[in-house]
C-alpha cells in the first residue's frame, strides 16, 4: 500500500510539474475602442471596463516629432468606436500588448505599411512587419516621404528627451544638441548616444568604440 500511494504521488508531482512548466496560452479578448492616447496606444472597452493597449512590437512617432498626429488620426479613423479583437502577447508599464485586428485586418501591420509606424527591433516576433517597413520606406510612403534627419525613431528620441537634448529644429529633430565635448556630458549613457546616433567620432579617441573612457570606463 505504502509503494502505490509513493507511485501515485510521484505521478501527482510529475503532472503538476508539466503543468506549470507549460507557457500559458496567449489570451484573445474583445472590445469597443473608446479611445486613442496615440499612434500606438489606445483604449478598449472589455467587460464594461476600460483597458490600456499598447500595439505589440510597432512604434509610432512621439508627440513633438513629425507625424506623430498624423498616426494618432490614422489609428482612430480606423479603429474608434469599432468592436475589435485584442491578441494579448504580455504587458508592458501597466499596459495590455497586444496584435489588434479589426475582422480579418491586422491594425498593427497596416500601420507599418502606410507609413505611420516603425518596427520596433527589440520586441519583434513577426518577420512580415519588417517587410512591410521595407516597403513602405522604399516607397516613400507616410513619415517616409520625409527628409531623413526628421525620420528618428521613437525610441532614439525618448532617449534625447531624458538626456534633456536641446538645440535648433534640426537637433531636436535628430535627437542631437549642441554638446561636442567629454567634459560637457551628463554620463555614460549620454556620451554613447552622441557618439552612435550624432556620429561625434570625437569623443572615441582611440576608436575603440567607447566614448569618455572616464565616464564609460
């Protein structure tokens, strides 16, 4: 008796094992959109209660950059007050990420193509995203058809916005300010963007590809 129930525990433990070692499935849920905070982020109404969505592994223009308002239109016009179907992929700052499809569209890959977004190399998964960035940029479509200095990712200009960046239009537009010099950055981190995004060789004096060697030792 003693052996049978060792057996049936042992069978217990290796079933909760497998069980928890399990992923749990990638949660699918419905809802109205009842509002738009940007080109990448909104609001759906699930079960009477509101919920937060960021849309997984694109990233529109931030507000101050060119098309940031364009993008924001282009999301509502397409998705607001519409029942809508919410492909959960994890969450991110007390926000639901997620695929949106409006029917059979794909709302975060339409944005992509039309030029409102950009893939965001960091959380991609789906490959087709980068084909369609290739394509609308090719084709010069949406942000796009701008000059290149003004065509900063949304991630690169956060970083200037918490580095307090500053100069003309074309330095904001580029994320790069007026500094040139090691001993006018604020840290390590300050130094690497305007070595890798500003291309300021200067502060790599022996190119070895570390700037300020005293702040980024």
């Amino acid at each position: 008796m003693v052996g049978n129930s060792a057996l049936v525990l042992t069978r217990f433990l290796l079933t909760l094992l497998v069980l928890t070692a399990t992923p749990a499935r990638a949660e699918n849920l419905s809802g109205q959109v009842v509002g738009i905070t940007d080109g990448d982020t909104l609001t759906v109404l699930v079960n009477r209660q509101p919920l937060r969505v960021r849309l997984a592994e694109i990233d529109t223009p931030e507000r101050g950059q060119p098309w940031a308002n364009r993008a924001k239109q282009a999301l509502s016009d397409k998705v607001f007050g519409k029942q809508v179907e919410l492909r959960v992929v994890g969450t991110n700052h007390q926000r639901t990420v997620a695929h949106l499809y409006l029917g059979p569209r794909h709302i975060n890959g339409e944005m992509v193509r039309e030029g409102y977004a950009w893939v965001d190399p960091k959380y991609l998964r789906d490959p087709s995203l980068s084909e369609d960035e290739a394509a609308a940029r090719e084709a010069r479509i949406g942000l796009w058809s701008l000059p290149m200095a003004q065509t900063v990712p949304p991630w690169e200009w956060r970083a200037g916005e918490r580095l307090g960046l500053a100069g003309d239009p074309t330095e904001r537009a580029s994320g790069c300010g007026s500094k040139r010099y090691c001993r006018e950055m604020a840290s390590c981190e300050e130094a690497r963007f305007y070595l890798e995004r500003c291309g300021l060789t200067t502060l790599d004096g022996d190119g070895d590809g570390v700037p300020c060697e005293a702040l980024c030792r």
